[in-house]
C-alpha cells in the first residue's frame, strides 16, 4: 500500500488501460497537425494534446515494469529502456531527415500518428489479456 491507499499494481494497471486511450488522442494529434497549416494557435494546440496524452508513456512503462517484475530485475528493465530510448534519439533523426529529403514536411508526424495508432490498435488487442492478469493480481493480494 502507498501513501494514498491505494495498492500499486492496481493504480499502474488503471494507467495502463487507459495508454489506449492516450495513444488514440495522441496519435489523432499527431496525424491532424500537417493540416494544420499555418495557424500558429492550432498547431500549439495539437502539440499540446499530444504532449500531454503520450508524454509519460516511458515513465509509466518503468513504472509498470517495476510492478510486474522481480526486484532484482527492475535496474536491468531500466537500463534496456534507457538503450532503447538511447537507440531511437540516434535513428530517429537520420529517418526523419532521410523521409523528409523524398516526401513532405508533415509526413513526419503522419508517421508518428500511424504509429501511435498501431500502439492503441495493439492495446485494443491485449486487452482482455490484462484484465485476466488485473484479475489474477487481486487474487493473490494479500488482505490488509
């Protein structure tokens, strides 16, 4: 238990289920910003939405990783992340300049769209799955 009341794995599964969500609105931010234009307000806007629907995806995913994993496996879950994220500042660069050379300047964030789209796509999937482990979860909780 925290200091809320609340038992952690039952505050990062709601987090989890609600990445769809978040992705759904992110992405649709990302995919509208190339229409955009040049409304400066708008495009602030957009950017704004999608900032605050994916902006902690990496934080919660950690944090999720802390929950389901085995203390001892918590630092190298980080350290993958970290290598991950690492990985992607390198590339993502190089990408987006190489599809920015052979296509317009808002295929970009298209892209970003599309992808996040895949991700709630995905969440939409697996969830039955994660409930039947939420489910399993609070079975094996211990009873304060």
């Amino acid at each position: 238990m925290n200091d809320f009341g609340f038992n952690n794995r039952q505050v990062e599964l709601s987090c989890i289920c609600s990445k769809t969500d978040c992705a759904l609105a992110g992405g649709t931010a990302f995919a509208l910003f190339p229409l955009a234009g040049k409304a400066v307000w708008l495009m602030t806007a957009l950017l704004a939405v999608a900032g605050a629907a994916v902006g902690s995806f990496y934080s919660l995913g950690l944090a999720f990783a802390a929950d389901l994993l085995p203390r001892g496996m918590v630092p190298t879950a980080g350290m993958i992340a970290g290598m991950n994220f690492a990985l992607a500042s390198m590339l993502a660069p190089n990408l987006n300049g190489y599809l920015l050379d052979f296509t317009g300047p808002g295929t970009m964030f298209l892209v970003m769209g599309g992808l996040l789209g895949v991700f709630a796509l995905l969440g939409l999937f697996f969830r039955e799955r994660r409930a039947e482990v939420h489910e399993k979860g609070m079975a094996t909780q211990p009873a304060d």
